[in-house]
C-alpha cells in the first residue's frame, strides 16, 4: 500500500480561457472546481492504475465534509486529522491558446502543534501497512520546514521509503531524510539550489548533486522538454510525447503516481521514469486537476520512450 500525505489540501478552481492578457477582461470559456491536494491527487491516480493507496493529512472544520466526501466520491480511503480554519481556494488561469497555466494559491489556515501531534499518531498506525509513503506539495502555516525530513525518518524506522514532491526549504530539509526519491520540476530545483537550469545538461549536474547528499533517486520534470531521472550510478532521460494539452496541474502529481506504481512493483529505473511520463501525459489531455486513468495510462505508454544519457 501507498501512503500519501496531503497536510495543506484544498480547491482548485481553475478558469480556461484563450491568450489570456492580465490587466484586461478575460472570457472565460470552461471551468470547474475540484478537491484537491497533491497528496490527494496522487492517490486517485494510483486507484486508477489498481494501486492499493491511503490519504492522511488535514481537514480542517470549517469546510465541513467537504474533503471526506470528495475522497469518498473518488472512492479512496483516507484517515484526515480535524483541525479549524476552511480549506483554502487555488484559482488556475489555463491559457489554452499558450498551454500556459498561471496559478494563484492561498496560504492555507495555520495548524499548530496539537494538530501535529494527532497526525503523527495517525500516521504511526498506518506505516506499519505501508510499502512506500508519499510526503507530497506545501504545508500550512504552523508546520515547521523540517517537518517532511522528520517523516521521511519516522517512515526509514519503520522500513518504509519515502518519495517527496516539494520545493523550497520542505525539499531541502526532506533531503536531508534521505528519501528513496524526490521530484522537484526546474523551479523548485533552481529555488532549493540556486542555480540556473537552462538546458537537460544544467539539471542533470544537479540533480548528480543531489544524489551525492543521500538521495537515492532525483527526478526532474522538464515540462516541454521531458524529464530525467539520475540515480548514483545512471541517468535517463525521456522526451516525452506529442499530445494535445487541456489540462496541467495533474501531471505532475500523476507522474509522481506513475513512479510509485512502478518502485512498489519493483521495476527497473528506466520502467520507472517511463511510468511517470506515461501517468503525467495521460494526465495532459483531461480538463483541470484530473488525474490520469489506467485506460488513458495504457494509451500513453507505448509512446513513451527512454534513454540512457552519460
């Protein structure tokens, strides 16, 4: 089972709209709204693909059963610590001539150490089930920037890996962990790091750079440009695939679903990168935070190829 930690979930409204231009009024051609959270969002994708997954994290009161009902619709198992405050609202600017997403996200309701204390039982009570956990996207105010490095040990103790999917001081300090995977895009590396990532050259130097710290694979999403996927031995690379792009807040989370499907499986670390990539492309095509499903996952995989790179 795949356990996934969503501590800062939320609504994603996100708005299409052809070459949008701020300053000026914008039509708006489609929306819609969605529970989500990227640990959330990783555990639909791996339902989709038949992946046993569990959802912990917060619900806070003031939005009601909100959260637990969207995990029951999407048919998903979770175990939310109640805590006060209302989710927060992320509103999502898709510029469907441009394929560009311009994304406004609130900071959350702050939590403070009681609510922590309650997680980490909850927590504690499902590790021992667990094969991989999964400490994915912000936390709110209150959470101290070590925090994911603090699971990622508790899970090592309990002979768990951890894969995180975050930025910023979160990935830094979880690197210090040493989880079995991370998954920072371009940004998130250039901010952690401060570096400029202008070519696949400039990302594999420091995502070699990262490896050497104790992680055990880096993964970088390049949008457009495909992803790597550097162990301390090899890299590869996948370019990716030519399809049509509707929506893009999914693929990453369905990328990180993508590769935890495959590590729990056991698969070689070529199979890995090429299930994310699949899993993130099948999440492109669908409209606003839809994940990938295993039909569109299966179309998308014998697109996908990868290659060693020195």
């Amino acid at each position: 089972m795949v356990i996934t930690v969503t501590l800062n979930p939320c609504i994603d409204r996100t708005v299409q709209v052809e070459g949008f231009v701020p300053g000026k009024t914008n039509r708006v051609s489609a929306s819609r709204c969605d529970a989500a959270g990227k640990g959330i969002n990783v555990s639909a994708a791996l339902k989709n693909l038949g992946e046993d997954t569990r959802c912990l994290g917060f619900n806070f009161r003031g939005s009601g059963e909100f959260l637990p009902r969207a995990l029951c619709e999407k048919g998903l198992s979770g175990e939310l610590t109640e805590v006060g405050g209302t989710l927060r609202t992320n509103i999502k600017i898709f510029d469907a001539g441009a394929g560009v997403m311009t994304e406004l996200n609130e900071a959350g309701a702050e939590v403070g150490p009681d609510a922590l204390e309650r997680f980490e039982r909850t927590l504690e009570r499902n590790l021992p089930k667990a094969s991989l956990l999964v400490l994915d996207g912000s936390t709110p105010p209150g959470v101290p920037e070590n925090y994911y490095r603090l699971l990622a040990e508790r899970a090592e103790r309990h002979g768990v890996r951890t894969v995180i999917d975050a930025g910023g001081e979160l990935l830094l300090e979880g690197i210090k962990g040493s989880p079995y995977l991370i998954k920072p895009n371009r940004d998130e590396l250039e901010e952690a790091f401060g570096e400029r990532i202008a070519s696949r050259a400039d990302a594999l130097r420091v995502a070699r750079r990262v490896v050497k710290l104790g992680v055990g694979m880096v993964c970088v999403s390049l949008g457009k440009e495909g992803a790597l996927l550097v162990t301390e031995d090899d890299a590869w690379f996948s370019a990716g695939a030519d399809v049509p792009v509707r929506g893009l807040q999914g693929a990453g989370d369905s990328m990180v679903a993508g590769m935890s499907y495959a590590l729990v499986r056991g698969m070689p670390i070529p199979e890995v990168l090429r299930y994310g990539v699949a899993a993130a492309h099948g999440s492109l095509v669908l409209e606003g935070t839809q994940m990938c499903t295993r039909k569109g996952f299966l179309q998308m995989l014998p697109l996908i190829s990868v290659e060693k790179i020195e």
